[in-house]
C-alpha cells in the first residue's frame, strides 16, 4: 500500500525536499513546546524520506531567529538527529506579514498542481 506524505518544496533535479517551518516567538522568548513538536515533526518526516530514499537531501527553512538560535545552540536529540541525518535547518526571515501571505498562497497552489 503506498503511503502519502506533504512537504513544502520539492527539487527534483536533486531530489531535495524542503519543509518551511513558519513559527514566531517573541523577541528573546524560547519556543513554545508547540512550535519544538513542529520543528521535530518536520525533522523527523525528512529524516524518514531520506532513510526510505525518497530523497536524496532534506532542508527545513525557520523563519523564527529565536526558533533557530534555540535549534543549534541546545544539546537536544533533535539538532542532534537533523545533524545526523544530514537535514540542514537554515534561517529565512520572512518580516511582512504579506510576504508570508504570499508564501502561503504559492504552496497553496502548488499543492493543487500536483
């Protein structure tokens, strides 16, 4: 039975999928507990992806700098799995509201596409 799993973006050249983890945390607050799970969630499914070699390579874009500076400064399992797995969290701020709107609206239609 095959299965079915969403993700952001897709690069079929290098079959690299991209998840964009939108969260924001107040100015030097750390994140909710929520906003981890969705981190790890994200972490987790490309880590499957590539493990099932679905995929070749696995980025998650934060637009959150708490978010990220939370990521690679802990000592947690899950920098420690995305490290292992070869998943690269980067950051990519997004300031406008619209700007995400828009983002949102692109994936949206994307979605619909395939």
């Amino acid at each position: 039975m095959p299965y079915r799993v969403e993700i952001d973006g897709w690069h079929a050249e290098v079959r690299e999928a991209i998840e964009i983890c939108q969260s924001e945390a107040g100015e030097h607050e750390a994140p909710k507990p929520g906003q981890k799970r969705k981190l790890a969630n994200d972490v987790l499914k490309l880590a499957f992806l590539k493990q099932i070699d679905l995929i070749a390579r696995g980025r998650i874009f934060l637009t959150s700098e708490e978010m990220y500076t939370w990521f690679h400064r802990t000592r947690s399992w899950l920098s420690a799995a995305a490290k292992f797995y070869g998943i690269d969290v980067e950051l990519r701020h997004h300031e406008r509201k619209q700007v995400r709107k828009r983002l949102r609206n692109v994936m949206r239609e994307a979605r619909r596409e395939t």
